[in-house]
C-alpha cells in the first residue's frame, strides 16, 4: 500500500453505545499512527457525547440521516475510516468526496471503497474489540494488542451526576438493553439482586438506562423492598456517564450500561444469555460476566422465540456473588 499522512481523519464511530465503548482501542490506534492528525468523530446524536471523554479526539461532528452526513463529511477530510459496516455510510462518504474511503467491504460497499477489506473468519467469536482492529491492521494501520477501553468523564459530567443522586454510596442497575427483550434478565431477580446487594455494600441503588427501558426499570423498583432511585429515561448522555462516575458497582445486561461501567473502572457484571460473552463481554479490570445455560444459546434473536430458558436460569445468587468478588478483587 502506498504510504499516506492525512492531515485530517474523519471516523465513522459505531452506532450503538456498547460498540462505541469496545471501538476505542481502534480510536486510540488510529490516533498513535497519525499523531499530528486532526481526528474527528462523526456519530449519532445518542452516542456523540461520549467522545467528549475521549482525549484522542480533537472534534465531534452530530449526524442523523444521509444529508447531514455527506455534509459533515464536506469539511476538507483526507481520509474517512469507516467503523460501520454499512453502505449508507460508504455512500456519504463517496459523495461528499472524501478522496480516501476505507472500511470493511461489508454489504456490498467495496466499490465505494478506496482501501477495502473482507471481514476475516478468525475474528469471530472474539471480542468486538478485534474486529474493529483487524480491519484497521488490514488497511495499514498498526495496532496494538492493549485491550483498553477506559474512560474518564469530565469533573463537571460527575458534578452533575453526583447532584442527581445525592451524597452516599450507589450502586447501578441496568434491567434494560436494546435491540429487543431476548437480552433482558427479569425484573424481579434484579429486585432480588438489588436488594441483597443493597445489605451487602450499605448502598442504594439507581435504576439506569433510556427512555425505552423504563417499563423494566419501572417493575424492578415495585419488586424490591430497598429504597432506589429511578432515572430511567431521565438523563442524558453525559449525565448517564457522570452518575455512573458516583458509583461502586454495576449489574447490567448485555448493554451500552454494562460497557460503560466497565470502561469507567466499576466493579461490572454483565448478564448474557441470547448474545455472545466472547465477542460483547466487558473490558476492564474489575468487569465479569454470568452467561446463562441454554442448547440454543447464543441465538442472537430479539425476542425469544420459546421460554427465554437462557436468561431464567441466571440465579440471582450468581450474580450477587459474581458482582461481590469484583468489588473485593
């Protein structure tokens, strides 16, 4: 490949906030390779303030839908790294004439590409954190193998945080997850959960997540018998990640949640049972994982078709003890 130093990088950043976490590292790649570059993010409205924690990142341009983004991309970029797989953002790019397009060759977009690569067998099954790096290395790019996805938020993210949920000490509970119920451990064992742990580290615990999570966070505080606070649905971006900043300890499920308790440095439990641990487990050093037992797991459906048997048979026990070890470690 020929060699290139591009004075200003666009990144297409993940569209969800879980993946967004687990594509640092490959932000952090990028940034040790063109160090004197200009580095902007491009990304959704629900997962662009999250770079404002990110110190690789010199700017955060908000899109939403194909004209916004062609005409983000039309500010003199050289070259426009495309964490996405799909072809509406190789489109924008292309069109907004960004003279260096690279990316995976995902949905047919390969034509649209200046620097193309197929998606390798060998990063299934691994954690996303690879696949994002394995195109980049693909592309010219060295990487690293640090698995490092922290993050620390602004003093005034925590200030806010803290002002929401008062003095003392805290505990995250996250019974929701996006892309649909199959993800989602029942609200009564995170009551149970919550309770015990409640006991166990003289905490109270704040129910988190989106607007679309409310009814899980809704039905978990009726079922428990210790105090909580609900801010489901009551926080942005920024306040989510500067409350979560005030806590000890997170369970969550497989979610955005559970990423970002991780890359903040919680002791962090994440419940699995339709997705896969090895390729969406946490990353940090006080983050675990309980995975639910089932003959069809990983299914990776939405709704789950039969009994949701993977989830039901997560003890809450399990993750009590799980989430107990990591805050001792």
């Amino acid at each position: 490949m020929t060699a290139l130093t591009p004075a200003r990088i666009a990144i297409r950043a993940p569209n969800w906030l879980g993946d967004v976490v687990l594509s640092l590292p490959a932000v952090r790649d990028v940034r040790r390779a063109y160090p004197n570059a200009r580095i902007s993010m491009i990304a959704r409205p629900s997962v662009a303030p999250l770079y404002d924690a990110a110190t690789e990142v010199d700017a955060v341009l908000v899109v939403e839908g194909l004209s916004r983004e062609i005409g983000a991309l039309r500010r003199g970029f050289d070259l426009a790294i495309l964490l996405t797989n799909s072809i509406g953002t190789a489109l924008a790019a292309t069109l907004a004439g960004v003279p260096q397009r690279w990316g995976y060759s995902t949905e047919g977009r390969g034509f649209l590409l200046t620097r193309g690569a197929p998606v390798p067998n060998a990063v299934r099954g691994r954690s996303q954190v690879h696949y994002y790096r394995t195109m980049l290395s693909a592309l010219g790019i060295p990487t690293s193998e640090a698995l490092d996805t922290s993050l620390t938020v602004p003093s005034a993210w925590k200030d806010a945080g803290r002002a929401l949920i008062g003095e003392g000490r805290f505990f995250g509970v996250a019974p929701g997850a996006a892309k649909g119920s199959a993800k989602q451990w029942p609200p009564g064992r995170f009551a149970k959960a919550a309770d015990r742990l409640s006991d166990e580290l003289s905490a109270r615990a704040v129910l988190l997540g989106s607007a679309a999570d409310a009814g899980a966070a809704e039905e978990t505080t009726r079922a428990m018998k210790a105090p909580s606070i609900n801010l489901c649905g009551k926080t942005d971006l920024r306040a989510f990640a500067g409350v979560m900043s005030c806590l000890e300890a997170v369970v969550a499920n497989d979610s955005g949640a559970m990423h970002l308790g991780a890359a903040l440095g919680l002791a962090t439990v994440g419940i699995f049972g339709p997705t896969n641990p090895q390729e969406t487990s946490p990353l940090g050093r006080k983050a675990a994982f309980v995975r639910g037992v089932a003959e069809c797991s990983p299914c990776r459906h939405s709704v789950c078709p039969i009994d949701h048997r993977c989830m039901t048979s997560v003890a809450p026990e399990t993750v009590i003890e799980t989430l107990l070890r990591e805050v001792r470690s």
